[in-house]
C-alpha cells in the first residue's frame, strides 16, 4: 500500500480514480455528500416509475469502439445491457420530418435524397464521420494500452483533433445550398459548434457503441461502486466536505460538514467536485489567480435542461427510436419565460422494461432550462412549485393532443429544473456537462487542464470541470489520466485491470 488517495464526490469522476486508486495499490476513501453514488449521473423511482436524469448515450457501450475498454475495466462493460438506437435524434418542422439516422450509408443517402445540390458537401461530412471512427483508435491509444500509439500516428490524430475542433460547423452549413437541408441543420445544431462534437456522437452511434443502458444511469453509476468496494475501496455517504486542509502548501487532510477531520498516511487529495464550490468555498479562495477568476466570471457553462417527466396508464409508440428524443411543435402552447416554445423535445422510454411496469410508459420532456430565472423563482418557494405544476400541466396537454387520452392516463408527474441539478449535486450553475466547448474552452490551455495548482502540492482535480468537456466517458476518463499522473508522480508503472 502506498499512500492514501481522499477522493471528493462519489460521481464518475471520484468512483474511477477510487476504482483507478486501488488498482495501483493505494488506499482509496471516497467522501459523497449524498447518501448514493453517481452525482450527475442518476435516476430516481416515482411511484413505480423510473425517471432517469442523465445518460442517453454512453460512448464505448460496445465494443467496436476502443474507449469500451473503459467500461470493461471500470465494470458496466459486464453489469450493463445496453439499447443502440436507429436514429441520433428526430426533428419534425412544420414543413419536413427530419431523422438523423445512426447508420452512415443510410444516413447518407437520405440527406442526399433531401438536398441532391449539396450532395459534395454531405460526402465531406459524412466522411469526417468516417474518419472519426479510423481515429477513434488512435485517440484512445493515448491512454490505453498498449500503451502509446506510435508518435507518427499520435501526429495524425492531433492533426485531425486540430482540424474539426478549430473549424466550426458554419463550414458545412454555409455551404448548403437546399433549403431543405440548410433548415435541418440550423435546427439541429448551431453554427458556432466545433465541427468535432458533432462528429463524436454520430460516429460513437455509427459503431453501435453509444448506447442507452437498460436500468438506467443510477444502475450503471452503482456497477462502478460495485467494481470499487469489489476492490476494497471505502466509500463514505452523507459525508461533505466542508474545506481542505492545507499545511506549509500541502493538502494534508479534509474537514466533513459534521467537524470531522480526516488525514491519513501519505495523503493526496482529489476533487471530482464542482469546481467553483472546490476553489471558493473548500480552499477558500487562496489558490484563485486573476485568469481563474475572469474564466468563472466569462467562460458560459453547459446548462441544464427543464426536464418535464410523466409516467402513463398506457402504452405509447414512437419509431424510430432516438438517442436524443423527438423534437416537434406542440399544437398547444408551453409558454416558459413569457415565451411559446417552438418546439419541445421528448423522449419514450418503452426501448427499457424496467422503466414502467408493463403496458405503461414513461414520456420524458427536455425543455431549455434558464438557470437565473429558476435560481430567484427558487427563493420564493411556493411561487417556484406553481411554475413547475403550470409547465408540467401545459406539457401534458401538448402531449394529449399527440397521444389523444394521455392527459387521463398520467399517474407521475417530476419536474425537475436546472436548480434541481444544482442542489443535487452542488454543480455551479446547474451545470450538466460543465463548459462549453468554444474553442477557447476546448483548446486544452486553460488554467484547469493541468489538473493541478500553482503553489498547492498534493492536490488534484478530476472530472467534467477540467475536461474539454464533460460527460460520463470524459468524467471517468479524467479519473484515469489523473491515476496515470499520480503513478508517475510515485516513479510507479500504472496497471489498470479489465474485470475478469
Ligand atoms: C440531464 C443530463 C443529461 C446528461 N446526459 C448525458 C449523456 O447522455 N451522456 C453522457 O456521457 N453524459 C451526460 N450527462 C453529463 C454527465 O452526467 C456528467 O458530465 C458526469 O456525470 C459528471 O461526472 P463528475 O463525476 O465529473 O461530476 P458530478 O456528477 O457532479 O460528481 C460530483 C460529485 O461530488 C459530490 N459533491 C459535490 N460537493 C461535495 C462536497 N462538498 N462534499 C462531498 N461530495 C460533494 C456531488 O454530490 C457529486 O456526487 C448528462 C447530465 C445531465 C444533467
């Protein structure tokens, strides 16, 4: 045994470097605030309903994809079904039905169908697709063995990396020339948008390896506690932290939220936690810079979504199904922030049996969540319920006029809100996925991706804060690269174990 690892947070990110810890030999203790693991990546039960708010595609769910090494080493390769859709996401205008369809020939065919003008810039596009799965591989040879792909090959991967994540999808959607196709895109995704982050989940769910897992996000988050304690980890729930401790520049410690102080032999500490709470709130501030400050203060966070589920007395069909939901234009308004939504966004569960008991189903509604605007309604508690109960009601109608006789049939509402996500998990903002990724934030040179401090030793950071951008694979991944750097730290090779 060589040294203590004190993890913040029992999310992905602390679970991994717990399960990462204890394969390299050291002593690992997770402290979790709640009283179960998987923070962002959860589910919960209403009245015999499952409402899951987190994964709808886990890149790596199978193996044709290198980064499913991951899962086999971390444990939900082996404890997890998982259900591969036929589409990325379907959008229904009021003049076309538009599906992005997840096999590439078709796909490609299909948007050539749409827009036969445009037919050399869907080739480009579906090629980058293409390229993106020959360089999966050489991507994750980075980190995974065998160990580093040759520096000829690495070469080429950061040229590829370089190419589509400075170029941003107004190269293609510039181009287009069909009307048909031009509207597709625009509602599809912004012109802002590095050209890579929509490459990754196509090409992820082109090798049917971007999958739902069947149980939902709690389960898979559970399968990797298992793998941890599995290999003698502890993990202490109901336990905040409330401040690091430091001595002569060194973490040495943590103080829990209940006067506890926890120190241990040799120790190192990490912090999957929100990352604003970590540098204004546990460490008090001291370790913040004028760069760090202006990032918190300027560089915009990936929200959270307004997220409307309900459970029904009846069996409701959707075909295809998708990844990422249908969106289409109620025929009866939600009206949120003063404003009739365009479009709302749902997703049916029936792809997973343990979501509803049998000949029900359960609908769930992605709305855009304005953070500032449910953070005030918050402090005014009974105004805030009414909110949700308006939207919720609003959403049912607009889904009875879909599914006629819904509205009769519903026998669970939730709602959550972007605050929901905040008082869960402490996540700045509500954050879901952490920063954006403009190019500023994704061009790995901020003040975070070294996943140290200036002038703290023995202090780590880990997780979807400090990563280009975050998500289940990223939030573990960065629990991996974390162990490899602590290992070569202690002149240590790393191991890391696919579960037998
Ligand atoms: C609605 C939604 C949908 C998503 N969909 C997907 C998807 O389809 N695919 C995908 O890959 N990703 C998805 N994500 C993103 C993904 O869930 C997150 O990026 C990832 O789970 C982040 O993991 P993490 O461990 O870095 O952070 P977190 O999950 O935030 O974990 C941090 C943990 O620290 C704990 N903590 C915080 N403060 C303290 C403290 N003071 N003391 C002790 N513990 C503390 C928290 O309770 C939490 O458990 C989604 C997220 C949301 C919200």
């Amino acid at each position: 045994m060589t040294g203590t690892l004190l993890i913040i947070g029992g999310g992905i990110a602390g679970l991994s470097a717990g399960v990462y810890g204890r394969m390299n030999g050291y002593k690992a203790r997770i402290f979790e605030m709640h009283s179960q693991p998987g923070g962002l990546c959860t589910a919960w039960q209403r009245k015999g309903y499952l409402v899951d708010g987190c994964i709808h595609w886990l890149c790596g769910s199978g193996p044709r994809m290198t980064i499913h090494r991951l899962w086999q080493e971390l444990g939900p390769a082996k404890d997890i079904r998982y259900v591969d859709h036929t589409a990325l996401s379907r959008i229904e205008l009021p003049e076309m039905t538009f599906t992005l369809y997840t096999d590439l020939d078709q796909l490609e065919e299909y948007l050539v169908e749409l827009g036969p003008e445009d037919e050399e810039v869907i080739q480009e596009l579906i090629e980058a697709v293409r390229d993106f799965v020959r360089h999966e591989a050489l991507m994750q040879a980075a980190w995974l063995p065998p160990k580093g792909a040759e520096p000829a090959r690495w070469e080429e991967f950061g040229g590829f990396m370089q190419k589509w994540n400075t170029t941003t999808m107004a190269y293609f959607m510039d181009r287009l020339r069909s009307p048909k196709l031009r509207r597709a895109f625009s509602a599809l995704t912004g012109a802002w948008m590095p050209v890579f982050f929509f490459l990754l989940p196509l090409a992820y769910a082109s090798q049917k390896s971007s999958g739902y897992p069947i149980g939902g996000s709690l389960e898979f988050a559970r399968s990797i506690e298992r793998r941890f304690l599995g290999l003698g980890g502890e993990i202490e729930y109901n336990a905040r932290v409330k401040r690091i401790l430091v001595e002569e520049g060194r973490a040495v410690g943590l103080l829990l939220d209940d006067g506890r102080e926890v120190r241990g032999e040799d120790v190192t500490v990490i912090s999957t936690a929100d990352l604003h709470a970590t540098m204004y709130d546990m460490l008090e501030g001291r370790y913040l810079t004028d760069e760090s400050r202006a990032w918190f203060e300027n560089v915009p966070v990936i929200g959270s979504p307004l997220q409307v589920t309900l459970g029904v007395k009846m069996r409701v069909e959707e075909s295809p199904s998708t990844v990422s939901g249908v969106s289409f234009r109620p025929r009866t308004p939600v009206v949120l922030y003063g404003r009739p939504q365009e479009m709302i966004n749902i997703q049916v569960f029936n792809y997973d049996p343990t979501a509803a008991p049998e000949g029900k189903t359960v609908i769930r509604t992605n709305l855009y969540g304005d953070y500032t605007f449910w953070k005030k309604l918050r402090e005014m508690p009974e105004l805030y319920e009414a909110e949700k109960r308006r939207v919720a009601g609003e959403v049912i109608t607009a889904l009875d006029a879909r599914y006629p006789g819904l509205a009769a049939q519903v026998e669970m509402v939730d709602v959550a809100t972007p605050v929901t996500f905040e008082r869960y998990t402490g996540n700045w903002q509500g954050s879901s996925q952490g920063w954006v990724p403009t190019p500023q934030a994704s061009n790995g040179t901020a003040w975070f991706s070294k996943k140290t401090l200036p002038g703290l030793e023995r202090f780590y950071l880990a997780g979807q804060w400090v990563e280009i951008i975050g998500g289940v694979p990223s939030a573990a991944f960065s629990a991996r690269t974390l162990l490899q750097m602590i290992c070569n730290r202690d002149g240590k090779e790393f191991k890391a174990e696919i579960e037998a």
